[in-house]
C-alpha cells in the first residue's frame, strides 16, 4: 500500500492524512509530492551522472543527511526549503573543496 512505503526523502515524513484522503479519493494522488530531481532541475542543478556528488552534497547540506540510494520524493515542505535554499547552496558549493586543494609536496632530499 502507497501509505506505507510513501517516504519524504528530505525529512523522512510520511503523508499528512488530508493527504492520505486527498490521495485516495481524488485522482490527484500525491500530486504535490515530487521526485527531488524535478526539484533540483528547477533550481538550475539537474541530477545527472556527472554531478552526483555535488548533488549529494547539495543534498545532504539541505537535509543534514546523504540521499538514499534511490531517490523517490520531496514532500511539499522540503520542496520549498530546497528551492529557496538550493540556488545558494550552490554558489557555495562552486569553490573548490579540500581536494582539489590538495598541494604535493616535493620529497625534500637534503
Ligand atoms: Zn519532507
């Protein structure tokens, strides 16, 4: 049953029951619930092969946690809070991390 396995990637909530309701007796299902990568993309960050670690760092900077391994969906709180939040996330994340500011040191031969 939906109602069990339906998990907010971002906060770990299930749904509200309005939703539960609002889910079962309309066709709108968990329309308002969303997959974190339509989230992303409309933030100018698309979930793609090449940038999974920044995203998942970008992630877990938004949710204090890693992603799963399988993304599924953002329940519409942590939708907004990563809309408004990613965009700065983001610029931040543009600097280099430790890294790639790693400086090689020459064996010193005295
Ligand atoms: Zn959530």
């Amino acid at each position: 049953m939906l109602l069990n396995t339906l998990r907010c990637d971002g906060c770990g909530r299930g749904p509200k029951l309005i939703e539960w309701l609002r889910a079962e007796f309309t066709s709108d299902g968990y329309a308002e619930w969303r997959h974190p990568g339509r989230i992303f993309r409309e933030a100018g960050i698309p979930l793609s092969y090449e940038n999974k670690d920044r995203c998942a760092r970008l992630f877990e900077a938004l949710f204090g946690h890693p992603p799963p391994e399988e993304m599924a969906y953002l329940c519409p709180e942590c939708q907004e809070w990563a809309l408004r939040e990613l965009p700065g996330l983001a610029a931040l994340d543009k600097n280099p991390g430790p890294e790639d500011r790693t400086i090689h040191q020459q064996p010193y031969y005295g």
